[in-house]
C-alpha cells in the first residue's frame, strides 16, 4: 500500500517508519519504499523494516523502471509500505506538460503500481471540514483509489469522534487515529530529518516508539487487508542490467565512502557495482584510510559541513585521495564528494583535489534538472543527457576555471556546473544508478583500466 498525504509536514515518514516497525513486529516480512529524491526517510524505513529502503523515482529512473524495481525490491516479502512524497499529487513542475498527473508524484507512482493509497491526515485545524477535502482527494483522479485515513495529531476523543463523522460521511474508512506526541519528533536540520546514521541510538529509539505509537491506534489487520498484490512482470535485475563483460580473476576494488558524513545513496548503486564485476569497499572518511588496492571511488553525497573539523582530521586519507587521483584513479563524486574533493570546507581543509572554496551558503537549492555532459568522462559521454536532482545548502568559489560538468537551463540563464579534472568526475547532481546503468558500468570499466595500469607499472 501507499501511505500519502494532503501535503507535505503532516507526519508521513513517523506514520510510514511506525507501520513499518509494527508490521514487522506483528510478523510479515515488509518491503519499504520512499517515493522521491529522498535519502533520509529511508535509512529510518531500513531501520524498521530490517532491510534497505529503497527509493521510487519515476523522474530519475523513468516511468517504466518503477515496477521493475518495485517487484525486485518486495522479494521476499508479504507486505510493501510505499511513503509518498510532499501532497499526493505534487511532484515536478513542467509548464510544458498537461498531465494532471505531476511526474514524480505520489499519485503518480501509487497508479503505475495499482496500489491503494491511505491518507495521512494532519489533524490539526481540521472538524467537520475534512470531509469535504476527503471528498476532494478521492475524487479529484479517477486513477488513483483512496483505501482509507489515517488520522494523526488528534487533539482528544471528541475531535476524533467529530473527524471519524466526517470519514464516514464520504465513505473513507479510518484505519487508526494517533494523538499528539512531541516526543516523537526526530531532529532535523537545514536538509531535513538528521539521518539515522548520523542519529545513531536515538534513531533506535526513535524507530521503537513510532512502532509503539503505531501498534497502539492503528488496525494493522484492516491496514494488511488493504494491500494488493503487484501484477506480473519484470524485476529488475543488477546482473542483467549490467553490460560489462567481467574478466576472470578478482574485479577492480571500488573505494564507497560511507559513514555519518556520506548517508546519501541508493541501495541500486552498490548492486551494480557488484553486478559489474567490483569488489565494494565501504570506508568512512572520518577515520579510515583509503581501501588497500582501490581501483576506483565513489564519493555520495550527505552531510560534510556538519563534520567538517573530522573530515579534515584525517589528513592521512585527504593526502592519499590526491595523490592517487593525480595517478588517475576514476573517482565519481556527487554533492558532498565534491565538497570533499574542495581546497576547504568552511575554513577546514580537504583534499585539494579541486582550486575552490565551499562554504555553507544562504539558501537551499532543491529541484530536477535536465543535464547535458560536457565532456567525456568515466561516467558519461559529452552530449549525453540525464535527469539529475540538485540538494544542497553549501556552494562553491571558485579560485580557478576547471572544465565542467555539466550544462543545464534554468529560464533563460544556462548554468554551467561540477568539474572534471583528471579522470575525476564532480557535481553537486545526484543521478540515480538504476536510471542510468551504463555510467555506472563505464565506471568499473576505467576502474579495470586502471588497475592494469597500476599492475603494470609496480610490475618488475
């Protein structure tokens, strides 16, 4: 099922990450999904859930990829919790297109899948009312069935008996009714919630008492009833999505930083990989040093500002990163990879890989872009285009031109953006693997090259 909501801030991911938890404990097997960009929802999915959270993503993987995935990701599960993004049917804004159905949208994803939607409803604010907007989402896309409400942040038994009144007057069953609960706010900073790495035993203990909260006001039997099972068809398979041809012997080690300060990725990504012939190393900038025999790296984005001074610290990493790319190792860095990758992060060194200065800026930049690579690189060839989407509070000043990334419009203005030195490819674009399988397998493809390279030169 889809738990979505009438807009964005009325308690969808502690409703979601709480059914989660509440439905394992009661259990089924629950496959968790966020629809979205959205890298922070899932690591709390996966805590509940006890296996990844995996994103939906219509913009950046294409419409005829979300089953697929869909289908891959619930294997071996009995129940599937879907957490829709913003209001059920909002998602990307394209003047150009006359579909009542917005690219990207909860609703959008909820139809493509024929699922039921349950509505996360803020009750704040809201009596009798509420069930003319009721009325208003159940009607408002033929394609899209409401199978019932759940009521949050109810402020005392006689508002709930007042909004279960107006439930039933549109016929929309009401599947629990949570109170107001403070406690349960999980902290969140300039990007969104803290991540649950990041967060760490709170995160815990935040989890358990979502499923407690949960467990408590909603039916989960009525909840489980609701769902639907997914049609046949594909799923989506990593090896088969691959087209690197694998040699014998060990494959090239891939360096993935991960950790507090690298949370934001997809599951699809290391699949890949892996499925390409790359051993995953997963390493943390904090303290690690870079993977013995590291062929390649994978810098995802996340939260470096907030661990700026740790980052910095490990000046024995920051040397060995810049010395292994001027040796030309493939490296693939998105968002907070190139704040890495920078001269300084907010007055704090890094690698030095990149003449530029980031700092933390005044505003958030948030939205899908459509991208034109502007050169050939271990990703991407030049004039190739891709669906990106841009997620940050931090820029960059530059010092010195490198070549860039990318090139996309905005209005009128073209933007020119990332960098490319060496055999480094940077940018504050996050792309999605599965959107885009054929970088990643030219990726592990340089990554090959230059593992041979090394051999061949350390060879007596």
């Amino acid at each position: 099922m889809v738990l979505a909501a009438p807009a964005s801030g009325s308690g969808k991911t502690t409703v979601a990450t709480g059914l989660i938890g509440a439905l394992r404990r009661a259990g089924h097997q629950v496959a968790p999904f966020k629809v979205g960009p959205d890298y922070i929802d899932p690591g709390y999915h996966g805590l509940a859930a006890g296996r990844p959270g995996r994103n939906l993503d219509p913009v950046l993987v294409g419409r005829d990829r979300i089953a697929p995935l869909y289908r891959y990701g619930s294997r071996g599960c009995d129940l599937a919790v879907v957490e829709g993004v913003m209001g059920l049917f909002d998602g990307r804004i394209d003047d150009r297109s006359a579909d009542p159905v917005a690219e990207g949208s909860t609703a959008q994803v909820a139809s493509l899948l024929g699922l039921p939607v349950i509505l996360v409803v803020d009750a704040r604010g809201h009596s009798q009312s509420l069930a003319a907007l009721l009325h208003g989402f159940a009607t408002f896309d033929s394609g899209v069935r409401l199978g019932g409400v759940i009521l949050n942040r109810v402020g005392s038994e006689r508002h709930e008996q007042v909004l279960r009144a107006a439930c039933d007057r549109v016929g929309l069953p009401v599947l629990g009714a949570l109170p107001r609960l403070a406690e349960l706010e999980v902290p969140s900073r300039h990007l969104g919630l803290i991540p649950a790495v990041e967060h760490g035993s709170a995160a815990l203990r935040a989890v358990a008492a979502m499923t407690d909260l949960v467990a408590r006001h909603i039916d989960l039997a009525a909840v489980a009833a609701l769902a639907v099972a997914p049609g046949p068809g594909t799923v989506w398979d990593p090896v088969q999505a691959s087209t690197v041809a694998t040699s014998a012997g060990t494959g090239p080690v891939i360096a993935m930083a991960g950790g507090s300060a690298f949370t934001f990725g997809y599951a699809e990504h290391r699949e890949l990989l892996a499925a390409a012939g790359a051993e995953v190393a997963v390493f943390d900038p904090l303290h690690d040093p870079l993977p013995a025999a590291a062929a390649g790296l994978v810098l995802p984005g996340g939260f470096p500002e907030e661990h700026a001074e740790a980052l910095a610290g490990n000046a024995v990493l920051r040397a060995a990163v810049a010395e292994q790319v001027r040796s030309g190792l493939p490296v693939h860095a998105e968002c907070a990879g190139l704040l890495y990758l920078a001269a300084s992060l907010d007055g704090h060194p890094m690698a030095g890989v990149l003449d530029s200065v980031a700092e933390f800026g005044p505003r958030l930049t948030l939205g899908y872009r459509e991208a034109v690579a502007l050169a050939d690189s271990p990703l991407w060839r030049a004039g190739e285009r891709v669906l990106g989407h841009e997620f940050h509070r931090t820029r960059l000043v530059a010092t010195s031109t490198p070549s860039a990334a990318w090139a996309w419009r905005a209005g009128r203005e073209q933007i020119r953006e990332g960098a490319l030195v060496h055999q480094v490819h940077a940018s504050y674009l996050h792309t999605h693997p599965a959107g885009n399988p054929v970088a990643v397998h030219r990726f592990v493809s340089a990554a090959r090259v230059h593992q041979r390279a090394v051999a061949a030169a350390t060879s007596p």
